[in-house]
C-alpha cells in the first residue's frame, strides 16, 4: 500500500509549530482574529491552515480513482467530461393541467428530467374531497386523485424519452402503479421506464410526517416495489434514500449521512429478509441529499458519503457487484437556508450550495428558486433557478476534471472526519437494535431537535450570520411583487373531476379490485400487483390507501420530551 506522503511528518509538525508561535502569533498581536474558534456547520473545528501532516494516515487505496472502489472520487471513471449530471427542476403546483404546462416549459429551457411535487393529501393517501385536504388541494404540489389526473399531468410528455422523479413516501406504490398505467397508454414498455421514486418512508417519521402506516408494513411495502421493480420496470430507482429531509429538520451534514445511512441498511435489511439476493436489487439504491452553504464541507461529505456507502455494501452485505456498491445521488439546494429577507440574496446561496454538489459529484441536481421562502416559484425565478446549473456546467470550467478538490489537504481531512463520526453515530444506532428501534424511542428526532436548537441559538445571538436576516438589514423593506398564488378554486376542480371520474368508472370493477387490494395485505402477498389493477379500473388514491389503512393500521408519533 502506498502512502500518499512521506515520513516527514514529524518534522514539518514541528516547522507548522514554528511558523505559529513566530510568524502567526506576530500578525495576530496586531490584527486579532475574528473569533477563536471557527467550526463548520457541523461543528468541526477548522484549523487555520492545512498541511500533508493533517491527513498522514491517508492511503491513495482509501480514495483510488474515479470510477473505482470505494468510489470516492466519482462514480464514473468521466464523470462530467461525458455526460453532465441531470438537471431536474422539482415542480408540482394546482392542477394536472396546471404543472404540465410548467413541465412543458421547463424541459423548452433545458431541463433534462422532471421532478413531480406533490400536494400533502396526495402524500398522505387522501383525496381531494376527503375533509382532512380542505385548504391543502395543490398547495404544495399537484393534486393526484386517479390515473386522470397523471394521465393530464403527463400528456404530451413521452414518458419513454424522460426520467421522471417523484417526490412520494408512503403513497409511492400508488403514484408509480399510476406512472405504469400511463406509460401503458401511451403505448411505453414499462421496462423502459427510468426514475425514480422517493419511498423512503422510514425518514418520514423522523423529519417531515407524511406518514400512514407503522413501519412494519411500510418496511413490507417498500420490499414489495422492490421485488415488482425487479421483474417489471427494471430500469427504475426503487428508492431515494432520502437524507435532504433529515437536513431541512435541522440536522448537521454528519447527521444527515449518518441516519440516511442507518435508515438505508434497515431496508437492505428488510430486502434481504423478505429473499432477495443483495446484487439484484442494490444497483437500484439511490440516495437524496440537501446541500448547504459550508462550501468545503459538503463537498467532503458526497466524498465521504460514497466511500461509506462502498464498505456498508462490501463489507457488511456482502455485494460483489460494484454497481452495488456506488453511491447514486440526487442533491437539492437547502430549503431551509433560503430567506424571505432580501430574497434576491438566495440567487447567491443557491449558486454556491449548487457549484458544491457538482464539486462533490452529484448524478442529478434540482436548484431552488429564490423566491420559495415566500411562495412556490414563478417561471421567472425557477428559469434563473435552472440557469444557474447551466452556467456552472457551460462557463465555469469545474466540469472539465474529476474530483477537482482531490488532494486538498483540507477537503481530505474533512473527509476522513466526517466519515469518522458518521461511523460513530452508526455504531450507536446498531447498538441500539438499528434505525426503527432507534426512530421509536425518539433517538434520532432528538439529536435532530438539539442540532436545530443550537443553529437557532446562534443565528439569534449573532453568532451565526445570515446576511440580511440579522446582519446588514434593510429597514422597511417591501416585499417582492408578482409572487405565485394557488387559485382556492382548485379543490372545487379537483372535486368535480373525481366526481365525474367515479361516475364514469366500471364501479363493481373498481369494487372488485380494491378487494384484491385488501386481500393481497392482509395475506402478506406483494401489493403492487393489485395496486395497479385497482389504478387502472380508476380507483382513487384514498380508496386504494383505506383498504391498506384497514388492514395495516396508522402509525401514531412517539412523544418526546
């Protein structure tokens, strides 16, 4: 094994000594700095310089060549040189009728996959005429009650030229049997069908809520696509392992790999369990991470998230694909750093946060608009939102080498460290019996909760600064015009149109199916069969998920204090 420095560590130890107690502590009489300690956002101590020392146990097998195990240069051995990273705008908003026409305006701009958000009943396995959807139809994404509305939502859109991602966790068998049932229509193989579906419920619990079931047969469900995908849409992601979630709740960037990976070895788990062969469904593991403003750092942590994710599969499951053992990843800007103060600003944030996710080597990249902290994204703000992936892969030259930061004594020592702790808090959770027992005793939403309060403490005594939030302000500033509204009349629509649909429909046919549906759950069959017999006669998206409801029961949030 090859060292990638020499043995003089010892010796330039003691001149990096020399150089702060003479020339260091000379300036530094004069001119104080800043502060005394700087961190990163996860709360690692930054040194003022770096040097080979720092990273003396590095070997160049621990990082190989892109395109090699542990993979943490690059999942291809190219990378951007061949093919850049897939630029895919998350939208969903209103109507079917509504988003398709942002869609078809996206993909004119240069978009190359669509990324579907959907509405909070939707993702909760309401319809829209259920009271629980009053005040939430389109809100938040569009409104999905039957295969007529994906049928919208999708037309003109050949589903066998585009990868679609869709943003959906507990009711992701219902949303992809309709996906099918659409590609079928329009004459598509499913076979060919690529994308990717979120369905990683198990995050829901602990980051953002939009859950029905308890996680057993959530876990069950979950298998139950992976098992169908296997043999019928084999080109689709099964899963977006979902770390962006976790982040927008308050996590550190340690955090946020350290639980997606927990969360991910319980449905590797779970997988392996129900009889299927780890080689036959991994290659189809992908993950979802957020990227924040810690320029440095997350550009250590995509590196650091490969190279664990390589050994989790390699050593721990036994993969001899290495196809299994890449880590595939979607990345979005962070939400939860966008301003409603001086939005304009967040066209800066977005940009830096974005130049790190193509640095750290993300697959596919979604970049917010600057003015989500106010309302959904005018077709102004999401084209400037698309532009800036653009420019980045045009006109800023990151693109034309690999793992441009390689080598950086900085970026590898954050590396190494973040790998370090992340392996700590896995350590930890497996101890505690894995992710679910950890999730039900309320572990990982209270170390989420302290990281949360303790960013908070400090953007509020000024320790932390966000320009314009509590530093260079504006007083008495007006809030940007022209900002998107959702029309209230869209639940009216939404109702008259599932109305119309369940009285056009073959009813007893509908009746029939959504009993195979209760039948194949409450026998531990796989589900999605039936799933998508039932989409197809028209059923809707709450019948489908009331049937499961009945037999699976609804999980109910721990309390924690």
């Amino acid at each position: 094994m090859v060292k990638i420095f020499s043995d003089e560590v010892k010796k330039l130890r003691e001149e990096e000594k020399r150089w702060e107690e003479t020339t260091v502590q000379k300036v530094i009489s004069r001119f104080p700095e800043r502060r005394e300690e700087f961190l990163t956002d996860s709360f690692i101590p930054v040194k003022r310089t770096y040097t080979p020392a720092d990273v003396e146990d590095l070997e160049y097998e621990d990082l190989n060549f892109p395109g090699q195990w542990p993979f943490v240069r690059g999942v291809q051995p190219t990378m951007y040189r061949g093919r850049l990273w897939t630029m895919r705008q998350y939208a969903g908003f209103g109507t079917a009728e509504e988003t398709n026409k942002r869609y078809k305006y996206l993909l004119e701009q240069g978009q190359m996959g669509l990324s579907v958000a959907f509405d909070l009943p939707t993702q909760i396995g309401y319809d829209s005429d259920h009271e629980l959807a009053e005040g939430e139809v389109g809100k938040v994404g569009v409104a999905v009650d039957t295969l007529a509305d994906m049928e919208v939502l999708f037309d003109g859109i050949p589903l066998d030229k585009v990868s679609t991602s869709m943003t959906i966790n507990a009711t992701a068998s219902v949303l992809l049997a309709m996906y099918i049932a659409v590609a079928k229509k329009q004459g598509v193989d499913p076979k060919v069908l690529r994308g990717t579906i979120q369905n990683d419920v198990l995050k829901e619990y602990v980051a953002r809520g939009t859950y029905i079931f308890p996680p057993a047969p959530s876990l069950k469900i979950i298998t139950d696509i992976f098992e169908f995908c296997k043999d019928n849409v084999p080109k689709w992601n099964t899963i977006s392992i979902s770390g962006y979630h976790i982040r927008e709740a308050g996590s550190t960037a340690i955090q946020e790999l350290a639980f997606t990976f927990a969360n991910a070895i319980e449905y590797v788990k779970a997988a392996i369990e129900k009889g299927l062969a780890v080689d036959d469904f991994a290659p189809r593991l992908s993950f979802f991470f957020a990227v924040h403003n810690d320029f440095f750092e997350e550009i250590a942590k995509f590196r650091a998230a490969r190279r664990i994710w390589a050994r989790i599969m390699k050593e721990r499951f036994g993969a001899t694909n290495p196809k299994s053992m890449m880590l595939r990843f979607h990345t979005q800007t962070g939400g939860s750093t966008l301003t409603a103060q001086q939005p304009l600003n967040n066209i800066v944030r977005v940009a830096i946060q974005a130049l790190a996710a193509v640095i750290g080597g993300t697959q596919s990249l979604h970049t917010n608009s600057y003015d989500e902290a106010l309302a959904l994204p005018t077709e102004e703000s999401v084209r400037i939102a698309l532009r800036t992936q653009q420019i980045i892969a045009e006109e800023s030259g990151v693109v034309k080498t690999v793992d441009p930061m390689g080598g950086s004594w900085y970026v590898e020592y954050l590396t190494n460290e973040i790998e370090k702790r992340v392996w700590e808090y896995l350590d930890k959770i497996e101890k505690m019996g894995g992710s679910v027992r950890a999730i039900e005793a309320g572990y990982i939403q209270q170390e989420i909760a302290n990281s949360a309060y303790r960013y908070q403490l400090e953007v509020e005594n000024g320790e932390r600064i966000i320009v314009g939030v509590n530093k260079y302000r504006i007083e008495n500033e007006k809030p940007p015009e022209n900002l998107l509204k959702v029309d209230e009349s869209v639940r009216e629509r939404q109702i008259a149109r599932l109305k119309e649909i369940k009285k056009k429909r073959d009813n007893e046919r509908v009746k029939k199916a959504l009993e195979k549906v209760r039948n194949a759950a409450e026998r531990g069959e796989n589900v999605m069969y039936p799933i998508l017999e039932a989409v197809e006669a028209y059923a809707s998206l709450g019948e489908i998920c009331d049937c499961l409801r009945d037999i699976y029961g609804e999980y109910t949030e721990p309390v924690i204090i």
